[in-house]
C-alpha cells in the first residue's frame, strides 16, 4: 500500500525538518530517561526510611544526682566540705539542726554523703521543709535532661527509645559571638557577659525604633544579641580558664530515653449520660437562680437543645478498649533522657555552668519509629 502524507501535515519549513530529522532521536532518548528516573524515583521513596521523630528545644543538660533530703524542718549549722568538693560514699558533708515547734533545744546532726560524686548545697534562705533537698550528689560522669518532647508521632514514645542531642549550647548569656577566620568559624554564648548585656540594654532603653509599616516604639529591653566578626587568631596563648566554644551544628551526641510519662489537654464531647444529665440539671437550675441582662434582663425560660464539650488533662498510657473519641489540644511526652558516656567536652561545659549559675542546653529529638520516604511526602 502506498504511503500517503498530506502536505498541511507535515512542517513545510526545511530548517524544522532538518532539526527534527537530526535531533528526534535524541529526543526521544531523553523522554526515556525522563520516564526512567521518575519511576526509579518512585521506587527508592517506598524503599527508603524516613525516622519519625519527636523534639524538644532548648532542654538543659545536667548531671545525674543524689539528693540529701530533711527528714523534718531543718537549718543548716554548716558546711563541713565546700560547695562542689569533691566526696565519697560516708564523708561528713553538712551538720544540720532540727527547727521543730519544741521548746526543747535540738541537737545538730552530721550527714554523710549518700554517694560519691561533686557535693553542692541547695541554697536557701528560710528553714528547709521536711521532704526538701538540702543537697545533691552530682555525679558527672552521666549526664540527663527532663524533656517536654512533642511532635506528630509522640503517642509512640516509649521508654528505651533512641535519643539525639543537637544544636548544644555552652551557657548561653543571650549575646551569641559568632567569629570566621582562616582556620574556621568560631561560635560561643561566653565570650560576652550578662555585664555587657546590661550595658547595651541601659544605652538602648527609652531610645525610639519603628519598623515598616507601624508606628515608633520605644526600647524597653535586650531581648538577644548576635555579633558577626571576621577575626584572626593568636596560637600558643595559655590560659587556666579558657572560654568553651560552641560545637558546630553537625555535632551530635547520643543518649537513650530512661523513663516517661504522656501528658496532654484533650477535648471531647463524647460524654457519659451520667455527666451529660448533671450538667444539663445544673443549668437548668441556675437559670432559675440567675438574670441575664442584655438588652433588657431575662431569664432563660428552657433549653432547645444541650451539646457540652469538655477539655481534660491526661496523664498515663490506658488500655484502648472503652476509650472516648477525642481532638487533641496539646500532647507531650516528658522524658527522662540519659546520656551514660558523654563526651569529656560536654562534661566540663555542665561542671563550668554548675559552677557559674548558667546552664546547657540542647536540642533533643527521639526516635519513636520510621516509615517509608514516599509516606512522609505525600503526608505534606
């Protein structure tokens, strides 16, 4: 059969058909490896994890600790080793003094370190009450943090789950001192002070500010500063308290969930009867008792219709059987994270902020499972 192709059909433009006549093929090369790798694409996002995690941001750092507790209403005599000594299990720490209602003249008693470790006091300016910490045990050698963790996946949060500790800030002081040179970025919370915070906030306060489209405010306060410098560096300068620089943000340290609780507000409308009927025979009673005054004071003469919707507060894992349908308002695991080996580093920026009254803190994700990539995706 003859093949047949009518003239409007076809491009009449020779520069057209000697483009397609050389590049077509290619063309259609490059269609294949499009449709290749989208497919390829597809496939390594249902092979590939993605872990769900829950976070917490800006969770101090501390060493784990043994409390030295009153067994009733106490006053310290004194302190028979400093603040931050270090002791063994059985040595004499405190000489304390009952302040019971007794006329009768307490005698003082000796307490002894209940552990070893790093002895501080609990400072404190009126009596200690019975039940209260009179002072810790510091033990630096295991590190902990109290964690409010939230996140799309926090009902899977359990005990012994994995833990990354990131974004880790030595004693911050809300001026953050951030220096590039040749030999890299030098970033640290300590290199300016509460002092120098001060002053900028008494040369700043009453002045005037006004952004784009508001009016002009008047300063108050520093909230935080943030100094970009390009700096160079003098090697082979010694120094007995060195300030410690920040870790880079790749740092990451690990640790593990010891213990946890899930928390939360719920709300639901999803009552028993018993709990609908008292609130509705309560209404009714009230609007017996009490005028309403809106435009002219009345009184609610009956109810239509009643729906109540009730928010509570939650705590501990229950059984699933029985359980109300509910909207979640705000859910939290708290989470008790040890660190068992830390890194020498951040054991000497918890001592050095113990010792200073500051603190470190962290980011803190955990682990509560993983699901493949292209799920994660197609959630967003």
């Amino acid at each position: 059969m003859k093949k047949y192709l009518r003239p409007e059909w076809r491009t009449q433009s020779r520069t057209k058909r000697k483009f397609y006549a050389k590049y077509l093929r290619w063309v259609e090369q490059l269609g294949y490896l499009v449709v290749t790798a989208v497919f390829a694409a597809f496939i390594y996002a249902f092979n590939t994890k993605a872990d769900d995690v829950i976070k917490a941001e800006g969770v101090r750092i501390e060493a784990a600790s043994t409390p030295i507790t009153a067994s009733e209403e106490s006053v310290i005599v004194r302190r028979l080793v400093p603040n931050f000594a270090k002791v063994t299990k059985g040595t004499p720490v405190l000489e304390i003094k009952g302040e019971g209602s007794s006329d009768v003249l307490q005698p003082s008693v000796k307490i002894t370190a209940p552990a070893d470790g790093v002895f501080v006091v609990t400072e404190s300016e009126k009596p200690y009450a019975k039940g209260d910490t009179i002072a810790k045990i510091l033990n630096y050698s295991k590190l902990i943090a109290q964690a409010e963790l939230e996140g799309a996946t926090v009902g899977k949060a359990k005990e012994g789950q994995p833990v990354r500790l990131s974004a880790i800030t030595y004693s911050d002081t809300g001026i953050v001192f951030r220096g590039s040179s040749q030999h890299g970025g030098v970033v640290s919370g300590q290199f300016f002070n509460q002092a120098t915070k001060d002053q900028v906030e008494a040369l700043l306060r009453g002045q005037k500010v006004k952004a784009r489209d508001d009016i002009a405010l008047t300063i108050e306060g520093v909230k935080s500063i943030q100094v970009d410098s390009a700096i160079d560096l003098n090697w082979g300068v010694e120094s007995a308290d060195p300030i410690l620089l920040d870790p880079p943000p790749s740092y990451v340290v690990s640790g593990v969930v010891v213990s946890g609780s899930h928390v939360g507000t719920l709300q639901t409308a999803s009552l028993p009867a018993t709990v609908k009927e008292a609130i509705r025979a309560e209404a009714e009673r009230r609007a017996r008792e009490v005028a309403l005054s809106t435009k002219e004071t009345s009184t609610i003469k009956g109810f239509r219709s009643f729906n109540t919707v009730v928010q509570v507060t939650v705590k501990g894992q229950a059984p699933d059987a029985g359980a109300w349908p509910a909207t979640i308002i705000n859910r939290q695991f708290l989470a008790q994270v040890s660190i068992p080996n830390p890194p020498a580093g951040l054991v000497k920026a918890v001592m050095k902020a113990d010792r200073n009254g500051t603190s470190v803190t962290a980011r803190i994700e955990v682990v509560t499972g993983s699901r493949p990539l292209a799920l994660t995706l197609l959630k967003k």
